[in-house]
C-alpha cells in the first residue's frame, strides 16, 4: 500500500531490546525517541548496520516516513542506502 502523500522528515531514533521479539526479526530493533511525535511502539525500518554496529541505547537521526503494508500496521521507514548519523 504505503503512503504516497507522506514526506520524509528528519527523525531522532534509537536502538532497543524489546522484551519480546515475537514476530520480529532479530534481536535488537529500532523505535522512535521520546518527543519525536510518534509512539515509541512504532517500528522503524532502517538500515541494518544501526543495530549491527552500534551499542544499543544509541540514538540516530534519520529522514524516514510514515508508511503502512497491506495487512499490516504502520512503520516508519528510512531507505537503506541514505546515511544515517549517530547522535549518541
């Protein structure tokens, strides 16, 4: 489906342990930091090296967008081959 209308906007983010990983890919996932203007249970797509290269904790700033899946919920999405700068 996704989300034609929605821009790409600068984003702080950061790395996590959910407690369960239930439906999820890999241990260590990525959410929006508090006071961004998402719910920090939002999903961030980004690139992989985020959480393969850093500590979790660490935080990022990322231009990502709101985006949905048929069938599924809504992410956040940053495209993977843009930079991504750590802030931590």
């Amino acid at each position: 489906m996704g989300k034609p209308e929605e821009d790409y906007v600068w984003i702080v983010v950061e790395s996590y342990r959910p407690i369960s990983t239930a439906g999820k890919h890999g241990p260590i996932h990525v959410r929006p930091a508090p006071d961004q203007g998402h719910d920090q249970r939002l999903q961030v797509r980004c690139p992989r090296e985020m959480v393969r290269n850093y500590r979790v904790g660490t935080r990022f700033r990322i231009r990502a967008k709101l985006t949905d899946k048929e069938g599924g919920g809504e992410f956040l999405s940053a495209p993977h081959q843009w930079p991504f700068f750590p802030i931590d």
